[in-house]
C-alpha cells in the first residue's frame, strides 16, 4: 500500500501543480528559510512558478519513516521535487490536534507553499478549516475526507475545490491478510491496531473476517486475539506486549499501526 499511496501521491502534486500553473498565479512566496528558489520551468508540467517552498507535507504523529502514510506520501512528493529540481518540505506538529495541524499549515502557506499533503485521518477537520482559509492551495489528504468529526451531532463533510481526498478499501487488505494466514496453517492469529479510527477498524475487521472465511473453508478452528494500541508511534512496551502473545501461543500478528507497528514487528 506504501507504494501505491507513494505513485498516487506523485500523481496528484504533478496535477494541483499544472492547475498552479494554468492559473498563472503571480504571488511571490515567502522565502522563510532564505534558499533561492528554483523558479526555471524544467517540471515539465508548463508552470513557471514552482520553487523550493512550493510543495510541504505535515506529518501526523508519526515520522517520515514510518513505513505507513508519512512515509509513503514523504516519498512520492520527494521524488516528484527530485525530477523537477526543487525541495520538498516537511514540518511536524507539535501534539495532536487540529490546532496544532492548522499552525503547522498556516507556517507552510505563509513559507509559500502551494500544495500541502496531509497524511492520515486525524488531519481530516484541520484541511476541512484550511480549504476554507487557504483558497489559493491545494490540499492532499490522505485517508479521509474532510469532515468535522462530528458523528453524533452535526456532521459536516466538503471536499473543497482545490482538495484531493485519497481513499483505500482498508477491509479489502485485511481480509486478504487473514485469510492467506489461515491457508498458510496458522490458526492462533492476534490483531494490534495503532489508534481505534476508522482506517484502522476495517483493517482490523476486515482481518478476522477473512481468517473466518479461510477457517470455513479448511475446516478449523481460529482464534484471535485483537487489541488497540492507542498510538501510532513506536513503543518498547508494544514489542513487550507482542512478545508475550507469541510466548503465549499467537502466530501471526498483523499490526495496523504506523510506527507502532515497526515495535510489534521487532518481537517476531
């Protein structure tokens, strides 16, 4: 998935920069960092305005090598600023929460960034409130749609004009990963995801549904164990925690989790 997300990351900064571009936009960024910019026209794409604050990524809370979506969206806008000849941004919020992403956007905007990638559910009300304060931008955002989050009041969801939402079929994934675990002979499965969002759970559902539909049709019984981490970082206790499973009799773990994930992974 990490290579897809990287491929379509690319795909859509080449496209919000050929609309820069066709929209013969004549502001002058804000050269915060003092680098010269690259203002030549070798992107290929007929705009001539890019340059080396034009493209940012703010991380959730994971880091750009995490393996999971900072990662593969990091990749995708650095190699498409590696072909064009200019640098790619990144800036790390502080803690999680919107207030955070959207001064963490406001800084990129105002360094001149013109296509801003955020990588993960969590962003989703931060871009809903910047497509709006921010018109001139354009906005990745990855796995989700920008909403509100407000389920059980009033929920507001807008995909702005100047914003691409990536979407996965998480359950597809997961499903496949249960049930090639269970056809390869593994029936003591167990299920760490990162945080409870939605991304998240139908990874995780989508996993026991498939090791189900494996066990139904080989004919055995499967268990597994299923938990949340309630991070996306990695953990020195979510290695401990993997291991005591597998002392315990699990198999196969599958960790939805971002950075935590790369924990888990180190006690196989």
């Amino acid at each position: 998935m990490k290579k897809l997300l990287k491929l379509l990351v690319i795909f859509l900064v080449t496209i919000a920069l050929v609309a820069c571009g066709a929209a013969n936009n004549n502001n002058t960024p804000n050269n915060g960092n003092n680098e010269t910019p690259n203002n030549g026209n070798n992107d290929g794409t007929g705009s001539t305005d890019i340059d080396d604050n034009s493209l940012y990524l703010i991380t959730d809370l994971g880091t750009i090598d995490d393996k999971s979506f900072n990662q593969g969206s990091w990749e995708g806008m650095k190699q498409y600023a590696d072909e064009v000849g200019v640098k790619a941004n990144y800036l790390q919020p502080s803690e999680q929460s919107d207030s955070a992403y959207l001064a963490e956007i406001q800084t990129a905007v105002e360094n001149g960034a013109k296509v801003v990638v955020t990588p993960g559910f969590l962003f989703a009300n931060a871009v809903l409130q910047a497509q709006e304060m921010y018109k001139d931008v354009y906005f990745i955002l990855v796995d989700s749609t920008p909403n509100n989050g407000d389920y059980e009041g009033t929920y507001v969801e807008e995909v702005g004009e100047k914003t691409v939402s990536i979407l996965y079929k998480e359950d597809q994934a997961g499903f496949l990963a249960g049930y090639a675990a269970v056809k390869e002979g593994f029936t003591e499965l167990g299920f760490m995801g990162g945080l409870a969002v939605p991304a998240v759970i139908r990874f995780g559902y989508g996993f026991v549904a498939g090791a189900n539909h494996a066990a139904e049709e080989v004919d055995v019984d499967v268990n597994v164990r299923y938990t949340y981490l309630n991070s996306f970082n990695p953990d020195p206790q979510f290695t401990t925690m993997a291991t005591s499973w597998y002392k315990s009799g699990t198999e196969v773990i599958h960790a939805a989790a971002g950075g935590a994930g790369n924990s888990v992974m180190a006690a196989a």
